[in-house]
C-alpha cells in the first residue's frame, strides 16, 4: 500500500499492543500520540491515517487532541480504533462514535471510520483518577440496570471487578482490510 501511519495513546500497553500489530500488518510506522511533533510531520502524504486509543468514559483518549490536526481532506484518510472492555453493542458503537467522530463531523460527511478492539483491565493496576471514575461507572452500571438489561450488567460488573483480557491480534483484521483498501 501507499503511505500509512498509526497514532496511538495507551495507557496500560492493549492500545500499544494494537498499533503495533496494524502497523507490522501495514508496513509502517507507530507512533504515540505522546511523541509526535507535529510541526515536523506532513499527515498530507499518507494515504492512511490510523489514530487508535484507549476508552475512558466512552471517550477515545486524546482524539479530540489529535483531531485538532484535521481537515475535510485528512479525515477522508482516517480509521480511528478505540480499545475498550465493553463489548460491541450498537448502544456502545453509538456512544463512542458520538464522542469522537461524531464530535467533529456529525454527518460523517467524509466517511472516517471507527472500529472499537477489544481491550484489557486489570482493577489491581488502577489508581487514581481513573480508579475513582471506574468506582463511579461502576454505581450508574447497577443502580441504571432494568430487568432486561441484567444479564449486560453482571457481565460488566464481573469486568469491572475482576478485570478481563480480550486482546487478540485477530481483532484487528476487518481494521486492516479496510486500510488496505484506502490506499
Ligand atoms: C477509568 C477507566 C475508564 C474506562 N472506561 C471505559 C469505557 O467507557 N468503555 C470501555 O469499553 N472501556 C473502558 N475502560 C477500559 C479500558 O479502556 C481498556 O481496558 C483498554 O484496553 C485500556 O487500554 P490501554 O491498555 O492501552 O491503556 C476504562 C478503563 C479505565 C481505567
């Protein structure tokens, strides 16, 4: 393929993990997000742009930093990934969507595509800030849960409260096709 490069943010390694295998797949570069000078790099000459980053509150971390550096034209390049341990649902895709591409293009009008990976947690390396966030997602999870969604909410609380792993390298194939695709 023509020029592609991905731009990540993790925190904890799953994010990482991802770009890097896109990246072996793609042939090119990753790069955090973190270490980009972007007076230096030119995103006019990939065909591609993947930015890919961890999920916090149904938001992509940093995108909105990152998207700062897009046009109609770039955006038209772009596949964003977000890697979190909610499972796939439509109300899920809506939510991240909406906080990230949907922010900056709400027609999606140039067609930039979001693939949300399966990530990682580990409630035992949480402190913080994000642990307070997590105790508080935690509470809206419980007290919100209807009849019918109690199956969905057990499920995320065993997550919540015993951590899970679903990282594997086949999560990124249908994100890679379509990068192929783009160039
Ligand atoms: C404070 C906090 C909030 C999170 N919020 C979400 C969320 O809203 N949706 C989701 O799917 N995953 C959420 N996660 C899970 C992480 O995004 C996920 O485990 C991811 O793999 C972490 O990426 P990293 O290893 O690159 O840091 C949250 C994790 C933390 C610590």
């Amino acid at each position: 393929m023509e020029k592609a490069i991905v731009i990540y943010t993790s925190k904890r390694g799953s994010t990482k993990q991802y770009a890097e295998w896109i990246a072996e797949d793609l042939g090119c570069e990753a790069v955090a997000f973190s270490d980009v000078d972007f007076k230096a790099l030119n995103l006019y000459e990939y065909d591609c742009i993947v930015y890919g980053g961890w999920i916090r509150g149904s938001g992509i971390v940093d995108f909105d930093k990152f998207a700062k550096h897009l046009d109609a034209d770039l955006m038209k390049r772009l596949i964003v990934f977000g890697v979190g341990f909610a499972d796939e649902t439509a109300d899920n895709y809506a939510q991240v969507w909406g906080y990230s591409i949907g922010k900056i293009d709400p027609k999606n009008e140039n067609g930039a595509v979001l693939y949300i990976l399966g990530g990682r947690y580990d409630p035992e390396v949480v402190t913080g800030l994000d642990r307070l966030l997590m105790k508080i997602m935690r509470k809206v999870l419980v007290s919100g849960s209807t009849k019918d969604a109690r199956a969905g909410v057990n499920k995320m609380r065993d997550r919540i409260d015993n951590g899970v792993d679903m990282v594997e390298r086949g999560n990124i194939a249908a994100l890679v096709r379509d990068a192929k695709k783009r160039s």
